[in-house]
C-alpha cells in the first residue's frame, strides 16, 4: 500500500504529463509481483527454522523421496503467495487500478503463480545451502531487493540507457511482471510467449537447482 500510494499518486500527475497515460495503471503489476515475490522468497527460511528445531529430520524420515518433500514445499509456499498476490490485486482495485480485459485474468493468474514459483525455487535453494538465519536474510537483502528495483515494476524500460536496458531484460522478474501487466490488459514490452518462455525456463532451472540442494541436505 505504501508504494501503491506513495509513487502511484506521488508521480502520477509526472506520468501523465510526460503522455504515458495512468501510471497507476503502470505501477499496479509491479507492486502485486512485489506482494508475491518477497513472501514467496523469504519462505525458504522455514527450512533453516525446521533443521535448527528438528522438524526437518521428522519431515525427511517420510517414505517419499527428497524431491516429492521440496516440490510439496515450493508448491505451497507458492500457493500462499498467490493468495496474497490476490489480496494486492484486490487493493489495487480499491485504490482506482482498472483491469482491461477480465477474459484474460486465468492467464494474469497464471503468471502471478509462476513469479511465486520463482521467489520460492530462490529461497529454497538459498535455504538448503545455508545454515544460518542472520546469513540467509542478509543474501535474501542482497539478492531479492536488486531483483526487484532492476525490473520493469516501477519504470518503463524505454529511454533507460542501454547497460540498465541490458539488466531489466537479464532480470527474469521482469519478465513475470511484463505478462502479468499485459494479461491485466495493459501494455507488454515483449510479447506473452516469450514472457512465459522466459519465466518458465528459468524457474524451472531454479527449481531444480533448489531440489538439488536440497536432496543433499545433512542433518
């Protein structure tokens, strides 16, 4: 609600001025992908809180394999993160954000659960590989906050000088954010194939260099 509000209405006025239209409108996917992506990220601490306490020995002593436990684990995580993404969306509304074509909003969904899908593959891998909770925020700091600020959440890519052009289109959360923004019935910087391609494969690979690491967890 906070940059909904802040930069919504803050620069809003400035957006228009310059013919892009409603920045609202402009703004509103990014702060829902925001609503998805750093819950879904942060979940991969519950499996440093679980081998600290000892759930996590209990959990693996279950007769299904290491990468059944993780997918189960990502999934949900995933699926509470969409949840929260649909509350956003919610207050997006509330707050004067206009969705263009409601045909479309499966799809909408659709890319919101595959940024989930990509917060959560992160932190598993993240949280498999550490064993500290000081040192896995710190890298969730680290990692997570750039991935946000070099998107296209907040700023249209056209005019940026071409090396931050370069990273917004190497950021695979930019992608997310491009289909959801287009599946909401708004403009797409590339198209909604190679926003789902993009998205997918790399999530995908995350998921299972998360599963890797996971399965080679020693308690």
């Amino acid at each position: 609600m906070l940059f909904l509000v802040s930069l919504g209405f803050g620069f809003g006025h400035l957006y228009q001025r310059a013919g892009a239209g409603n920045y609202l409108h402009y703004l509103a996917p990014g702060v829902i992908a925001m609503g998805i992506l750093f819950p879904s990220v942060f979940s991969g601490i519950e499996i440093i809180w679980d081998r600290q306490f000892g759930f996590l020995k209990e959990t693996l002593v279950a007769p299904v394999s290491r990468v059944q436990i993780v997918l189960g684990r990502t999934l949900g995580g995933a699926t509470t993160a969409l949840v929260q993404g649909v509350v956003v969306l919610m207050i997006c509304l509330v707050a004067g954000f206009r969705v263009g074509n409601f045909w479309l909003l499966p799809v909408a969904l659709g890319f919101m659960f595959l940024i989930a899908l990509l917060g959560n593959s992160i932190g598993t891998a993240i949280g498999s590989a550490l064993e500290d909770v000081q040192g896995f925020q710190l890298l969730m700091n680290f990692l997570v906050t750039p991935l946000f600020f070099f998107s296209n959440a907040l700023f249209p890519v056209d005019g940026l000088p071409a090396p931050m052009k370069l990273v917004v289109s190497l950021n695979p959360l930019s992608y997310g954010i491009d289909g959801l923004r287009g599946a909401l019935g708004h403009t797409f910087m590339f198209s909604q194939a190679i926003d789902f391609a993009v998205l997918g494969g790399i999530t995908a690979i995350l998921l299972g260099i998360g599963s890797l690491l996971f399965s080679r967890i020693q308690l």
